[in-house]
C-alpha cells in the first residue's frame, strides 16, 4: 500500500530548484524532468534546493551519465554542444561525454538545469500520483496550483542572481510552453529570431527554442550559439 507524502515532504519537493549552481552564468530551462514514479520520488525528497548533477542522480540509482562509459543523456547534449561551442572547446561525441560527466549541472561548471514544474512525470498530460500526492487530482489541477508560484519563485531568482544566458526549451502545442516562460521575464519584448524567440536586457539574453530532443533541432544548436555570442 502506498503511503501519501506529508505536506512538508510535497514542500521539499515543491522547493527543488535545479542541478548546478545559482550564480551560474548559463542556465536551461525545461518544462519538466521525464520519468517519475514513487521510488524516484522518495529518493528526491533527500535532495537539498541545489544539487550537483552528478551527486543527484546517483541519489536516484542513475549513474550511467557520469561514471564508467558515460552515456550521453539526449536532452543534455545540445547543453553540452552548446557550452562546449560558447567556451570555444572542440565539439565532437567525446568532448561531449566528458562535459556532461564533469561540467554540465556540477557544482564545479557554469550551468543551472531547472524545470518549471518541479515533479518528474512520465509525460506531460500524465499524473498516477493519486496515491502518494493525493493534494492534487489530476496533472491539469497540479500545473494550475503550482506553475503560478513557481513561476514566481524562478522569476525572483532569475531577478537576484541575474544568470548571463538564459535558454528555455521545449515549445509545447500553440507555444504553451513559451508563454509560460516568458513570464519569468515580464520586463522583457521577445522577437522571432529564425526559430527561436529572443529577449535580452542589461543583464541577460534569453532564448526559447524547440525542445532540445525535437527533430526540429536538428543541426539548430549553431545558431542558437550564434545569437548568443552576438550580445555576449
């Protein structure tokens, strides 16, 4: 039988911000991890507001990215080809291995991973957490209650750490996605540029693109690393 999380353990969950560090300069915003279920939840519930990309996933039994021959995660490359590119770092399959193994989401690199909604699910439209989360119903009554206020908590962590790049992927149907991101950035006008959706202050660039995984992606993440070096 299944035992419902307490409301301080759904808090902690809540209050989960990303892999990496806050006064990274890069950060890449999704929409939600995939995957889920009751085990990876609990095992997320030892995890502090901030974690090392590494150290997290061997919370969760995942260690295949990081340690021995190191696959490659497919969302996590084009963060890899991207950095490896603005760091002007050869960008070939090894090159990114060891990036996603040592840098990407570590404590000792320059990027944040975060989500804007904080609980992996197997897809989107998907919950099956009616027994351990039982606070919400369904998935549509959980993005109603909680993508407001963590759209409020991102946005003011955005505000104090003032991150150079900002990209957020992911466009969802009739730009969904992209809406809701936008509203981490209120002060901003966001522009077509090709593809991809471009706003930028004093302080930071931020780009929306397609999700990282999308076809159409493909052979993308050189110009996304292009516009960036244009106000970098």
């Amino acid at each position: 039988m299944t035992t419902a999380l307490t409301d301080a353990e759904l808090e902690h969950l809540l209050n989960f911000i990303g892999y990496g560090k806050l006064n990274a300069e890069f950060w890449f915003i999704g929409m939600e991890e995939a995957g889920g279920g009751e085990e990876n939840i609990r095992s997320r519930l030892k995890f502090r507001k901030m974690e090392d990309c590494a150290n997290a996933h061997q919370i969760l039994g995942i260690t295949k990215h990081h340690t021995g021959r190191k696959v490659i995660q497919s969302t996590w490359r084009g963060m890899c080809y991207i950095m490896l590119l603005l760091e002007g770092k050869p960008v070939d399959r090894e090159s990114i291995r060891n990036y996603q193994a040592d840098y990407l989401g570590r404590f000792l690199g320059n990027s944040l991973l975060c989500e804007l909604m904080p609980i992996p699910k197997p897809g989107i439209g998907s919950w099956g957490y009616e027994n351990l989360i039982p606070q919400f119903n369904s998935a549509n009554e959980y993005y109603q209650i909680v993508k407001p206020r963590r759209i409020k908590y991102l946005r003011g962590l955005i505000h104090e750490y003032s991150p150079k790049v900002v990209i957020c992927y992911g466009k969802g149907s009739e730009n969904s996605y992209w809406q809701s991101y936008s509203r981490l950035f209120p002060d901003l006008t966001f522009s077509p540029n090709g593809q991809f959706s471009v706003g930028t202050n004093r302080q930071t660039i931020v780009v929306l693109t397609d999700h990282f995984t999308s076809r159409t992606m493909n052979g993308k993440f050189d110009e996304v690393a292009s516009i960036l070096k244009k106000y970098l």
